[in-house]
C-alpha cells in the first residue's frame, strides 16, 4: 500500500506465524516477511510488533484479539468476528477499553473497501437515494456443487461457526448496514444444508457430517424502515463471487456485482424520464474514493486492492488516532443479526428482533 | 395470431363488453369487433360467442368465468384467477366440470409464453440444470414512487384482492411452479404498505386509504427440496418491468430479465471449466419456442407477443380438445400459495403449509 | 396501426400483389387483404387505391415505383431505394414531381422507427452530444456462415443490387445520416466476397457464383467534419440482427444493439466525474417516441413495430400533406454512398468523394 | 511477482533510472528499488544489473535498448518498440545478434497477459472458431475531449512518435497479431487530429500545436485471408479505456473489452441453435492462463497484474533460455503496420502493403 498511497506511516512486515513451522517459514520467505514464527504468544511479547492481523478460523479470533489488545497491539481481525455473540461482545468490550488506551481494533470487511461500493455510501449518504425503501442482497458461489467436495474447516461448525451464513452472509449485513449507515432491527431466515455428507480431507475413502449451512435467506427490516431480502449460497451454478447489491429508494436506486467490481449502477429518479436510466458508473476517476492514487481512469482495479484500501485505512486510523471504520462494534453488530437468523430459523422462520443496540 | 400462426381453427371477434357504454363502442371500432355491449350476461346467451376472454379486475373473475364456463362457453381468464381461494376453489371445480363436457379454461399468465421462459422449461426438463436448489424471483416495477400517484382500483383491496402480491407476485408464482413443473409446499413471507393514503382519483384533494400491500418477500420451499426467495415491489426506483427468475441446480443455471425479454441466460456446469459460462440465448431461432413462424433471427419480438402465443395455445387447445395449460387448477394453485403468504405474514411470518395438493 | 395510434385516416387494406398466383391468393386471405392480384400494372389503374407499398427486390423498384406516382398513388418504397443511382435520381426527380401534386413517396429504412435511435436523434437535435467526433456503426448477421446455404436472390447482383452493402450498410448509412443530420462527403471502403459458389436453390447438386458481397468496410467524413466507421457482414457468428452504432461527441456519446432494441445507451460527459456513466435507458417510457401509445413503461416492443411506426408516420404525412422522412432524396443520398463505397473499392479503397448533394 | 507465482529466478530491484535527480530517488525509496541514479549509461557498466526495464517515451527506446543490449542486459522495453521502422529495425537486429548470446528481449504489449486474451489465443489455437474472417479493434479512450488540456509530450511527435495509432493502435495490432498468429499483410487508413493547438505544460497562456493524431481508423487485410478494422481514439466520450476486440470465424467468435476485463464472450457456432449463445467467461478459473497463482474462482484481477505477468514470463524465458514473447520481431510487425496506415493516410488512404516479412 505504501507504493500507491502516502502513508502517514511506514508498515514493516515484522513476523508472520503459523502452526506448521516450515509452511510458515516458507510463506514469510516467499511473501518478504522479516521473521516467522509458531508460537503466536510470544510474538504478542514482543517490543517491535505494534499491529496485529488476525487471518485464523473463527474459533481463534476472541482469543488472539483479546489478548493482543491486552499486550496493546493494534488489532485487524478477519470477519466474521467471532463465531458467537458472546465472543463478539467480550472482543468488543476488549476493544472499547484498549481504544481508550490509544489502541486501534478493526474487523475485516475488506468488501467495504471495493471503490464502487465506498461511492455507494458516498451517494447514500448525500441523499441521493431518498428515502429507501428496499435491500436486495445475494452472495452467490458454487465451490460445493460437486458433492465429492472434500469436509474442509469452513464445513465444520466447531471451527467456522457457521456456513454460507458466517462466510458470506456475514459480508452483506455487514455492507448492507454500512451503506444503509443503519442497523438491521428484526429478521426472519432459514439455514439448509443440501449435502449433509463429505469425504474428510485427510482421507477421501471416509466421510463426515457436514455441519454448517449450505445456504441460508433472510428477510429483515432496517432501523428506518427499509425491508431487505438476503440470500448467500455455496451451491449457486456459475455464480463465483456474485455478492450483489441493490438497493431502491425513493429518489434512486443503486446497484453492485462483484464480478464487475469496478461498475456501480446508478439510477436517478428526479431526472426526466427522457433520459433517465441505470448508468454504468466505472469507479475508476481520480475523484471516486481510493482512485487519486490509482491509474488513469478505466484501468481497472481487482480484488487484491480491497485489502491495499483496508490497510491503508487502518494504518491512517493508528497513526491519526482515529477509530477505524467497522470497529469490533460492527463486527458485533454484524454478529448479532447472523445470530437473529439462527435463532429464527430454529423457530420456524418466525420474527426474531436482533438483540443489543448500537 | 392467426397472421403469424397457422391455427387449427379461425378466431372471429364477436363482440366487446365493457360497463361505459360509449367508451366500449369506441374501442369496439378501434380493435376490429363486429359489436359492443354493456351487458355481459346477454353476451353469454348467444350462439355465436363460443369463447370468453376475461380482462376485468380480480372481484369479477369468479361470477363471470363460472356464467361462461356454464353456458358453455371457454373461458380465457386474466390472472390471478380470483380475489380469493375459496372463490378460486370454485372455479376450478367448474372448470374441471366443463372440461368434462368439452369446454376449455384457461388463465392468463402470459409471462410462461415469453420463448426464452417456454425455452427455459424445456431445458429444465430435459434435465440441464439437474436437482433444482434455488429458485430467485423478482418482479420490480416502480411506478408507485411518486407518494402522489393516485389511488387507482389496483390498490383497493374490495377490488384488486391484494397489491404487488396478487399483481407481481401471481406472475412469479406461477413461473416458478411451472418451470420446475413443482409446487410449493409452503412459505413465509411478509407484506407492507410503505404509503398509507393516497389522493383519490376522482378528487386528488381528498385522499383514502390505500388497502392492499405495496410490496410482499417470501421464502418457499418447493416439492422437490428446492428454497425460493420471492420479491415484488412497485418501488424499485428504475425498475420498469423488472421480472427476473434466476435458478440454480446441480447441473446448471438460467437466469432471465423481462426488460431484456428475448435473452435466456444458461450455464451449464458440466462444460469444462476453460470455456464455461453464462451463455445469452437471443431466443429468437427458429429452433426456439414459437419462432418458428416469426421473423429470422435476432429480429427481436416484444410484450404483445405474449398474448399473440397465449391465444394461440388457447385456439389450439379448444381445437384439438386438449386442456390448456395452465388450467384453473393451476390458478387455483397460485392462489393458494397468495394466501399462505398473506397468512404468514399475519403470523409473524412463520413457515405455513400450501394448503391443497396438485 | 390503427389500433395503437390515433390516426387521421383509417387504411383499408386492399389488394396484395404478388407473382405467384395461388400464392397471393393465400397470404391475402392470411393477412386480411380484400383482394389479391399477380398483375401490379392493373392495380395502379384502380381508382380505390390510394397507396402502394413496394416489397419487392431492388430491381424492380423504379419501375413500379415511378409508375405508381404517375398513376398518382403515394408509394412507401422498401429500402435500398433501387440497385443504382441512376435509378434512384429517376425515382427522387419522380417524386419531386408527384410532391408537387399532393402525391408523396417515402423509403422503408424501418430502423429510423425504433424508439430508442428516434430518441437518438432528439438527443443530438438538442446538441446533447455537443460536436459530433465518431460514428461507428456495424451491422452484423451470420447466415451465410454455411457456405453450403444456397444462392438465394438476396446473392446475386442483378436482383439485389449488392450483398450486405445494400442489403445491411443501407441501413448503416441512412441510420448515420439521419441521427446525425448531416450526410456523408466521402467515403474509402472495400467489398469482399468469402464464399464465391453456393448451390442453386432450385438444385442443390449444382452450384451457381455468389455475385455480390458478403462483407463490407467503409471509413466515412461526414459533411460536418465528423469521422465514421462502417461495416457490415454476414459473417459474424453469433450476432444474429447485430446492428449497433455509438457516437461519440464533444458533450457525449450515445450507443445502440439492436439485439437489444428497446435500449438507448447516453453518457453525458458534463456530469461531474463522480457519477457520470453510460445510462441504460428503456426506451418505453410514455415520454419517449412513439411509446405514449404503447403499454406502461418497461412492457417492451419489438422488430414489428418499427413497421408499425412507419406505416404510421406514412399515413400522418399523406393525410397531413407533409413530406415524409425519408423522402426518396434520402434515399438517393444513401444509394450514393453505397455506390461511392463500390467505386473506393474499385480502386485500391483510395478516398473517393459521394456524388451529389443535399 | 515472486509473491504469486513460483519463479524459476529471484529478481532484486537494483536501480531505478530518471531524469531529475530527486523525484527518482523518491519514487526509489518508495517502490522498494535499492538505489536511484540519473544517469543511465553508468548502470549499464554495473555488473550487479542483469536486466533493463525501459519505460521511456518513444524518442530514447532505440539507444537505451541497444546500449543496454550490446552491455549484455536482457532488455524489457515499452511499447511501441520505436518511434520509426528505421529504428525498430535496428533494434530487432541488436535483440537478434543478442539473443545469440543469451540476452534475451521483450517489449511491453501487456494486455496479451489479461488472462481473458491469453485464454483467446487458446481458444483460437484450438481451432475454436474456425476460419477467421473478421477482426474488429477499438481503442476508445476519452481523456482528449477537453480542448484545453494541456500539450504533454504524448501530443508531440518528437517525443511520441504518433499520438492515438502508437500508443492505443500498437496495442490493437500487436494484440491482433498474437491472437490470430498471423500478421497484417496490407492496411488502408486515416489519422486525424481535432485539437490542432494545445495549452503548453509549463505556460498555460500560451498554446502549442499538436503534432500527432487524435484519432486513427485502419482496415486490414491478413496473411489468412481475414478482414480487419481497426480504430483508437482519445476522444470517446465515456469510454475511459475501452481496448474492444471480437473476432468471428467460421465456426465461433470471441469479443473483449477491456473495462470488463476479466471477462471474454465466446460463441462457438457448432453447438445446437437451441443452446448457442455469447458466454461470458469470468477468466478467474484455476485452468485459466496465469489463475492457478491467484485467488480462487471469481475474485477478479486489475490491471497491474497485467504487468506482474509479464514479468513473470520475462524472468521465466531469461531463467530458461527461451524466447519471449512479443519478442523485438514482434515489435518490429506492429510499427510496420504503424508505419503503412501513415503511408496511407498520406496517399488518400490507399491500399498499402506492409513492408518485411515475417
């Protein structure tokens, strides 16, 4: 990032751990980290680590972000942010206290970071869709339509948490929120899991229980009254990263794919109706967010630089001691609506309001 | 129809009813009708009229199909087939009597007659997208945007039934069941009215109540295992006529946009991976549904050749004594499925059974 | 056409002319003609025939088509306006001369007649492209693709006239020039022919030369200083009834498929930079041409119609006494360009200016 | 690089090389490069320097690359490879005595590395679309369309060598060249400049005369028989930039365009008409060129990778001692080509063959 943006600050890549020492030496090698290590604890004792980036399972995140925090190491932390609301609220609540201490904790909805969808909340946020009446969300992919998909981590509830709905789902509540900059109140959802038997992954000629969801859909109501519908599914044929947006209001509508992440559809109702339609804004001027540093105009970017963006905003938010944007705050709100529609579905569908406030 | 197709049988148009006298002759002229009349029943009783074609509004379907169907007449009727089940339920017991005696009924969903949706359940049916997981279905309008938008019969529940969900959501049920040749076996789902009093059209100074909903979401389990997400709205700033249905199965998926109506989107997922892809069908081959007798290819066919093929697959079927599709019961179908939305709706939006069977 | 649009004369539809006898005889009573006919001479002599629309094949156009002006009928002629300028001057100093009498003359280039390029053309009226730089315009079909699809008509020059040039890069021409409103100056280009034998439609065992061209690419300065590319093709595989033009201008551009006919592309390049796009605008909105008629907005049309707006705007100018657009001078001013196109060719494709003037 | 790919080679960022002292030694420190030098010729005596990156303006190409050549440097030159064939010529010569002793060189056309175009020339080696026929290049860009923006030295031929047929045409034709294996026997074309005077860079009061053109428009002819147009602009408004190639043969096509970049259209005619259409092939699959190093399917890339797989093919051909490709043979074809369309141009655009051989 330091190559693109002017950095308030210089980022080292001090060391890189992992739980297989020579796996991890390797990486740290090939990707110009200092150092690497397998033991994460003694890293958290070290003087010269000042940022930590969290990029484990869910099952570990309460407990390296939290004690990170405790050793006061700025903290990113991949999302979801935890895999239950009970250690969503004790990372928050760690948070909150190293905050007040001048450290820094952000979660990684690095989604929020694609430039169409930063200049989505840019024109929501000045008005240009009124008042909105409709979210329309879908996080579409098709990795687990061959039913010899081998039973890896992200199918095993006791290390994701959850399926389709942690992993994906988690992305639209969090963007839906962020672009609406209101939280989603009440849902009412199911989960499915559509092939409930997978080979093991150490061993093909066995199986085991598939213990996540497959897909799962949702309908929620916003705190200012907008409806959305959310759908986020493994098994979606020829959808590869299809997390789609849409959003419709009174004055306008937006819309967003991922596969054409460079694209935000743009629809203005207070034009005349002569020349009113979708446009097909290419995010790629200088003045849409992030692009001042980027190239020339229609020379796209990819999904890589959703992670060049969250980091340049993290290190800015250190180094001008502001709390970076989503905060474990979000993340937990995020992690109480997924909670919600658990809940929901294990109720048959029924209402279920989303717990805590903002 | 009969300029384009050649048909089993030379339709006459007889006579044109209507409640305004004057205004009936007019169009009489206009349309090509030997006569007018404001008084359908009498209509019933000549000899000459062997085929009614019902274009009123939802609370007069039920009294005139049944008239019709009794006096021996086939009935062509505009969906939804009634404003309620129980009116619903007759008339198909009606129609299963004509039927009996010779005597065809049929329901209006023209959307099944667009060639890339009648080509859509042909490649459903040969199996091309396997076991179906996920059917997602919009149909976005906006044309009630403007709060001041008056208050049309369409939204007067004593006429219309229902709003979006009777108007929008019908077309989307009955696709959906008629693409996977499946019912649905149960919903939940949600209904909303985001303005409350419109200005009546007779006075815009005074306003009433606006009775029916403005937009409706429900999720739907299919027969065969498949989960549904349904939306209608009729304020989705910029979405004109926005029906679209995509579906994703084992083997493949469709995807499909009324705007952009002569276009079926297939993939099919047992192509290798170097050249698989969402392919743009221009349904207009000879090879395709209907288009045999239209227009070479690419010469593209619009919204009025929905009712052009509709007519000829009811001329037809009264010709050759075969029953239409979709029938009453087909309607009757749809109607209930209405109902199990509205009624999970009135339930905190749990899951509720379809009632009926096929 | 009488149906959708308020008319200020009611066409009676009369007689069908035709060669093969049984064969007119059928398609009249198909098509709700009164009569048919195999001798056009003795039709222009009848008293209750006011118009003649001429469909035949280029060779024939000047003949039947001076002949119906003098016999004081009103003649819609089918595009291109005749198989050589020679011709096409005796037909435009015909029509002039029957103009002077009341009696008016138009060409079928139906493509002026979709929605979305007539808006085209109200736009750059309204110098909503500011000064025209680029006009590039294909039209692409692919059924010679065999080469094993027979000698049709439609490939031998002296029934056609040209190949696609005629045929397809007419239809290019008259399109440029009348959104442009400016005529061409002069042209470089080439023809050429990629399958030269084809077989014989009436004896598939032999073969016979294809005598005119399967493909042609011109360059084009248009009077005001705009530059255009030109191309037209039966060879495209996959593009079906691909005719498409953009124009780029100083204020911005415009662009159009006709495989999707009812949307205008229009980018407004004095937006500001953050939400400037290309926008998808659905021709169908009551505010657009010819749509105030037709269904509500997004309830799209098709190839059909553009002949029922042509018919109409025939009809308005016989009975309004205006001349219709195009007049057979607009149809010569193409033919010119076609014939410069084939004169570049024929030496080296060096620039070569178009005969004629305005 | 390294960080994606397993490279045959290590590469170390030496030197980077600039005029002004110290712009280059802050661009130095923040890309990563050891050292910054304004002088050239002196790293060229380094012996720590194996490998010369040139990313000049056109005017210094031919000295640097053959400098760097004769001092045994493997030279990576930007496109085009020369301002004029004289110099190209030279320099293919230099590659060529070079490459005999093991130094190798390339120049920069890296849009043959979007893994869509790469996936293209597959597809075209395969034989997947048959007999070419038509080639179809657009460069549209619009950054010009301000009459008041300023002469940089891409407006000078001087520097530049040509304006919108060097910088945006080379790619066209280098990318058609390579898709096809064929080279372009013969071209008719035009250049034009709309602008003639310019703001100067360090003055804007006073205004200098553009020296190249702002627009080209060519049509080819190549070695197989097949038909090309081509044309690059600066002045279409709203295409920002709009690299657009489709090729159709006789048994498929294919179309790109660069804005979407990680997508290709691909039509293959030999399939049924009842299932044949465009797909879009999202070109992020494992079997695609240059995917198996990235992300998993779906998660698109930028334009910079562009770059990072060209340099992976240089390090790779260096490491092994192959040739790589586009060599300065191949650069030496485009400015030939480059060289006939301004012949042409000159001669009332006549038809001019393309001086060399393959």
């Amino acid at each position: 990032m330091g190559r693109v943006f002017d950095l308030p600050a210089r980022p080292e890549m001090v060391v890189l751990c992992g739980r297989r020492k020579d796996a991890v030496h390797q990486d740290a090698a090939r990707h110009g980290w200092r150092e690497a290590s397998d033991d994460w604890k003694s890293v958290l004792l070290r003087d010269d680590v000042h940022v930590v980036d969290i990029c484990t399972p869910g099952d570990s995140h309460a407990e390296i972000a939290m004690s990170a925090l405790e050793a006061g190491k700025h903290v990113l932390c991949e999302k979801p942010l935890a895999n239950s609301v009970a250690e969503a609220e004790l990372m928050a609540e760690a948070a909150d206290r190293a905050r007040r201490g001048g450290i820094q904790a952000m979660v990684g909805f690095n989604y929020r970071r694609v430039p169409a969808l930063s200049l989505a909340r840019e024109l929501i946020e000045q008005g240009r869709l009124g008042t909105i009446r409709h979210v329309r969300a879908q996080y579409l992919q098709d990795w687990l339509l061959d039913p010899q998909a081998p039973l890896t981590w992200r199918l095993r509830a006791e290390r994701a948490g959850s399926g389709a709905l942690g992993d994906l789902g988690a992305h639209l509540v969090d963007l839906a929120q962020f672009l609406l900059d209101e939280d989603i109140v009440s849902v009412c959802g199911l989960v499915d899991t559509f092939v409930a038997e997978r080979p093991l992954v150490d061993d093909a000629q066995r199986t085991g229980p598939v213990t996540v969801d497959d897909a799962t859909m949702f309908t929620a109501r916003f705190g200012g009254g907008a409806l959305g519908t959310f759908e986020a599914t493994r098994y979606a044929a020829g959808r590869k990263n299809g997390l789609r947006i849409e959003i419709n209001g009174s004055a306008g509508s937006l819309a967003f794919d991922f596969e054409s992440m460079n694209e935000l559809s743009f629809y203005d109702a207070t034009e005349g109706a002569e020349t009113a339609g979708f446009r097909r804004i290419l995010a790629t001027e200088a003045d849409h967010p992030y692009l001042g540093a980027w190239y020339p105009p229609g020379h796209v970017l990819g999904y890589e630089h959703t992670f060049t963006h969250q980091l340049r905003d993290f290190v800015t938010a250190i180094a001008e001691r502001t709390t970076p944007s989503p905060d474990f705050a979000a993340g937990l709100r995020v992690q109480r609506v997924l909670d919600a529609v658990q809940r929901s579905a294990a109720h048959h569908s029924r209402w279920i309001p989303v717990g805590g406030g903002r």
